[in-house]
C-alpha cells in the first residue's frame, strides 16, 4: 500500500526521505511527495508518478529543514493526481500529514469540519486527518491532547504521520504499520523497516493506536488516552539494507535467480522452531490454511502435502473469504497463515476471526517483526531477504520449501525434501538455465489475448500462481485451471488463438494431462508444455529437469512460469517490478 516515512533530526531531511521512499517505493507508486519544514513553514512538492521521475521533476532532495514527512501513494479514495497525492495540508497550512490505510468515517467527519468552515482541496479520505488535527490544535495549541482527539474520532484502519510548523513530528497507527528508527541523529518514522534500515538497526514497533510525539530532540510515546508508554528497541537485521538489482535489469530477474541459494537455506537454522510446529500441527484436530494471492497457493500445496503425506486433516480457506466460514473452527483447530509481508489484511483478519474462535495460530512470514509474526503463537521465517519485485517469486518457492519441510518432518522424511534437498537446487540452477530459450518463447507469445495454465493435482496451484504471474506482469488475460475441468467448460473458449500451458511433469497425472492436451490441440490451440518428458503433442516445449522425488515438482515447474511471466512483461513494455495498480503489501481490505 501507501509508505510513509518521517525523520526529525540534525541532517538536512529531503535527501534522506527522496532516498527511503526510493526503498520503499515497492509499496505504493502511484504519486510521490514530501513535506519539510524549514524557517517554521511547512514547503510541500508533490507530484504523480515514481519517486525517480518526480525527483528529477521536482527536485525534492533540494528542500531545506531538518525535520519532514514522505509518501508513496497506492491510490484508495481519488484518482491519481497531483492534488490527491501526499502530503495533505490544513486550511492554514501550519500542518501537513501523510497516511495509509482507509479512514472509514471520513464523509461524516469531512462534513462536520466543511461545516466548521474547514476547505478540502482533495478527493482523499486522508485529508480529513491533517484538518482533524487542525481543529483540535486550534483549541489548545497542545499537538499531545491534539492527536489524542483526532485518533479517537478516526474509524478505520491507519498510520499517519503529521508535520508541524513548529518542527514537531507526530503520528499513530491502527492496524497499519508504522515503526520509528533510532539514529544518532535522531528519529526516523516509518511505514516499513526498509525506510530506515540503511542508517540504522535500532527500531521501535508501534502498538496499535500508539501515538508518538518527537518534539525538538525528544521522543515520547502514549497510549490512546494519554498515558507514557514504553516501548522497547528491537535490534533488526542488517541484511535487510542490501537491496540493489546487482548485475540484473529488474529486481524480479534479480529474485527469481536467487531461488536456488534460498531453497538451499531455508528453514535450515530454525530446527527447533519446526519441531514445535510439528507437534502443534500433530496436536490439532483440524489444520486450517490460509494466505492470499501467491501465498493462498502455497496454503493450496500445504494442503495437498500435509492431508495426503503426513494424514493431517487440512482445510484451505482464501484469507479473504476466511471469515464467511468460520463454522468447525474452535479451540482444537490450528491456523495456518501464509505471508511474505505478514501485513496483508485479509490475512490479519482471518488470523484474527481464528483466535476469537479459540484456535492456534500458526503463521510462515518473510518479516519476522510483522504483524502477522507478532500475533501468532508460533511462526518461522523464510528468510529469503526483502522481495521487492510486485510479484511475489522467491518468496513462493522459499514458503514451498519451508513447507515440505515442515511436513517432510511430520511424516518422517517420507516426502524425501531433505535428503533431495541438493538435487532441488541443482534442478533448479538447470531450469533458470532455459532463459533464453523462454525469452524467445515469449516473443512468439506477444500478441497472445489469453493464456490458459493447466494443471493436475499438486500441480493444479502452479497452474493458478502462474496464471497470477502472467496476468499480473504482462496484463494478458491468464487463467489457471484444474486439467480434468476443462470439458466441464473452459474448452469452450479455445480456439485457434488460444495457447494452453501444460504443466505436466510425468508422474502420475501425466497421461491424462496428454488426453487433455489432445482435446485442446484438435481445437486448434497452441500446446506449452513443461514436462521432464517431452510429447509430441506440445507445439513448443519448455524442458525441466528429471528429478526422482516428484512431489517435489512444485518447487520447480514454477520457475519456468516466472520467467515466461517475466519476460512477456519485457515484450509487452510493462514494467516488471511495479505493475499497474498494485502494490507489494496489500494493507487494506
Ligand atoms: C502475487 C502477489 C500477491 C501476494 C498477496 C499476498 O504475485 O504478490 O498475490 O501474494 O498479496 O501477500 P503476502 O504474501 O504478503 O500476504
């Protein structure tokens, strides 16, 4: 969604913020602007588009004042436009605020404060905060008891950080992140780690409806009625500082070629941490899985491997469909929550509705300091570094790893992922080794209007996730489907401009993945197959390596939908790291 970052110190502050929201910029690229306060006035440059573009535009990083406020909008209410991007001024412009998340309620309050004769100059529901805090500071010139009533009178999910002309740095969340970075210097506020992380590892996580007032060289921290609070510094790692694309033109290249290296490690340092899962999971009468988008595939894998291998009975449930179907969930149940961000709403929301019905909750998290991690009662990490890329792809197959694992430990090494686990990586430094090949195969595939991914049983979820992939880096209309669906239906939109993936290693889905491509391909459709055995009814074959442990398939008949995905987004001139209209961590439901 939206970042926010905020710093109040000794250093000129508009290079510091133009180069956080850079980090940051995964979260949100809609609209891009920054705030400081110089000489005890507030100068505001905004602009639509990415950080990059709108610096050289605008020239933020030229901007005096020690103290200010950025953002990188990820459009909710109002366009995308110079007037709706952050941050939003007051009607006296002493205050400026940047926000995430949804202000439910900001129709009523917007007409409360227009009836005050406040003047709204954008089409947000965020304005109303900086408008909010302008009322109640009119009263009595008091930020404390300011922001105290401004958060109270706010419904919905939020973190916001406001600018005074005085200098102060103020802000709250509810249900957003939002974390400060203690420097030498000073502070820094922000909506992700990464805003900070290159000047220091000392962080403090906010709690929900905290609110954090840094005047002069003072830090103070209250809870929702005032009260000091105190918060403790957490030390984060380091590692995460390294976010470049190295020698690769896009950070999704960069992350998909990482993949052999984290499947390599994952879960490798965290034996113990398993093992208590292992018998959590043991213990549960029931296994819930859930996740969103790429991470509800993952939860599609865990379920097919857990019911089928270990004899766990496991249920999937989209995390955003989770709290319409509650029924049979209860104290003996577990939660099984999948997430790179460990931030993603729908998730948090399932977690949520799962714990007021008594269950465990267990989660897999990319972030160890999210959200999600913070109110399981358990969870691991998959360590894969900050994935910057829109789409999700190491992160997948580290989950995918982490996965077999767990379950690899649940049926005594039945599944044979640890013992195969350099045969995996092998197979998979030789399936990124078809590059080239699939570059080519995506320019034959330019024009392509849809594309259709089909899969069998445990390949069924890779079906779906690289139809994900190809629709959201390429915009060509991709669906995945279940193999022995297709005459129940889809067949009839295939024709002869039609192209249909197969993903078909050969085990025992294999011969009727054939059959099927046979009643496609006498429709006239193009047949892509990605198989270690090649057929001749494939037009054009994507090879994988043979492998003997073919549960293990999964992890890598991704890749080459990855890179294909990648690449079609090459040919069709779209941006593979920031697609259209979405945003890395989808902080809103
Ligand atoms: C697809 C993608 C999304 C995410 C989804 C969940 O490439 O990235 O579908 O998988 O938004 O995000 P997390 O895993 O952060 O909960």
């Amino acid at each position: 969604m939206c970042s926010i970052i905020g710093y109040k110190g000794q250093l000129i502050v508009a290079p510091l913020l133009v180069d956080s929201l850079k980090r940051m910029e995964y979260r949100g690229y809609d609209s891009v602007g920054i705030a400081t306060i110089n000489n005890g006035k507030i100068l505001v440059k905004k602009g639509v588009g990415k950080v990059l573009d709108v610096n050289r535009r605008l020239d933020l990083s030229n901007m005096g004042g020690h103290a200010g406020i950025g953002h990188t909008r990820w459009a909710t209410h109002g366009s995308i436009t110079e007037k709706n991007a952050h941050p939003h001024y007051c009607c006296t412009d002493s205050m400026a605020i940047v926000h995430n998340g949804i202000i439910e309620n900001h129709r009523v309050l917007m007409k409360e404060l227009i009836d005050l004769g406040h003047v709204f100059k954008s089409d947000t529901d965020s304005e109303v905060i900086a408008h909010l805090l302008e009322r109640y500071y009119a009263e009595q010139k008091n930020i404390k008891s300011s922001m105290i009533k401004t958060c109270k009178r706010l419904k919905g999910d939020y973190a916001f950080v406001a600018a005074l002309e005085d200098g102060t740095i103020c802000g709250s969340r509810c249900n957003e992140p939002l974390m400060i970075g203690s420097v030498d210097t000073g502070f820094f506020i922000s909506s992700d780690i990464l805003g900070f992380i290159r000047y220091t590892d000392k962080a403090i996580f906010l709690e929900n409806r905290d609110i954090v007032v840094i005047d002069s060289k003072t830090l103070q921290i209250y809870d929702p009625d005032g009260n000091p609070v105190n918060r403790s510094l957490t030390q984060v790692a380091w590692e995460l500082a390294a976010i470049d694309k190295g020698k690769y033109s896009h950070y999704t290249l960069k992350e998909i070629h990482e993949q052999p290296f984290i499947v390599e490690k994952v879960g490798v340092q965290n034996l113990d941490k398993i093992e208590e899962f292992c018998n959590i999971l043991r213990n549960s009468k029931t296994v819930f899985l859930t996740g969103s988008g790429t991470s509800y595939h993952c939860a599609l894998i865990a379920k097919h491997i857990l019911s089928n291998f270990a004899k766990i009975h496991a249920e999937t449930m989209i995390s955003s469909e989770f709290q319409y179907t509650l029924s049979g969930i209860d104290n003996t149940s577990v939660l099984l929550a999948f997430s790179q961000s460990g931030e993603t709403a729908d998730v948090l929301q399932a977690v949520n509705a799962a714990k007021r019905m008594g269950a465990k909750v267990l989660s897999i998290v990319n972030v160890p300091t999210s959200s999600l991690a913070r109110i399981s009662d358990s969870f691991l990490t998959i360590e894969c570094g900050p994935e910057i890329g829109v789409a999700a792809t190491k992160s997948f197959t580290a989950q995918l790893s982490l996965t077999y694992m767990i379950v690899d430990e649940l049926c005594n090494g039945y599944l044979g992922f640890k013992i195969n686990r350099q045969i995996l990586v092998d197979a998979l430094q030789e399936a990124l080794a078809a590059e080239n090949e699939i570059h080519g195969i995506a320019e034959k595939l330019r024009d392509a209007r849809d594309i259709y991914v089909l899969g069998r049983s445990i390949h069924y979820p890779i079906a779906l996730e690289g139809a994900l992939k190809i629709k959201e880096l390429s915009y060509i209309h991709a669906e995945g489907i279940a193999a022995g669906e297709l005459k129940h239906g889809p067949l009839a939109l295939i024709d002869v401009n039609s192209y249909v993936i197969i993903v078909n290693p050969n085990d025992t889905t294999s011969d009727n993945n054939i059959a099927s491509a046979h009643e496609i391909k006498a429709r006239g459709a193009t047949i892509i197959g990605i198989s270690n055995k090649p057929d001749e009814v494939y037009d054009i074959f994507i090879k994988i390596p043979f492998i003997k442990c073919n549960i293990i398939y999964p992890i890598i008949e991704v890749l080459p939908l990855q890179i294909l995905a990648y690449y079609l987004s090459l040919v069709k001139n779209v941006d593979p790291d920031y697609p259209r209209n979405l945003a890395k961590s989808v902080t809103v439901r």
